[in-house]
C-alpha cells in the first residue's frame, strides 16, 4: 500500500498531498481550478496542491485515485 503524505498550510489554506519523497518536480500541470499536480521527469504523479482547501468539498482519495489516473492516460 503506498502512503501519502498531507500537509497543510492554514495561513495559505493550501493542501500539499506528497506521493513521493525526494522527487524532482519538471512541470506542474493545473488539473481543475486551484488543484495543481506536479509530475517528475517520467511524468509521474509525485504530488498535488489545493488551493483555498478548507472552501472546497474535496475527496482526497478520490482524487488521488480517479483525476490523477485520468490525466495519466491524457498525458
């Protein structure tokens, strides 16, 4: 099972979900209005920003599986 790592900024209201440690960012591609994925130069999934998260009804486990697996396909 591969674990994911949330962060929080309360200041910022941002979420930061982390998919992999020590990953280098090449592009970051905007996948809905405020929700951004960065993608590593294999264009893996290594992480997602929500913006003005505590507005949105977001389903983290969702997205992660369902939004992400789609824009893989389309990339």
């Amino acid at each position: 099972m591969k674990r994911y790592i949330i962060e929080y900024d309360q200041d910022a209201d941002a979420a930061y979900i982390r998919m992999a440690r020590r990953a280098k960012i090449r592009s970051t591609i905007e996948i809905s209005k405020g929700v951004f994925a960065d993608v590593d130069s294999k264009n893996k999934f290594v992480g997602i920003e929500i913006l003005n998260f505590s507005k949105k009804k977001t389903n983290v486990n969702e997205l992660i599986a369902k939004e992400l697996n789609s824009i893989a396909v389309a990339n």
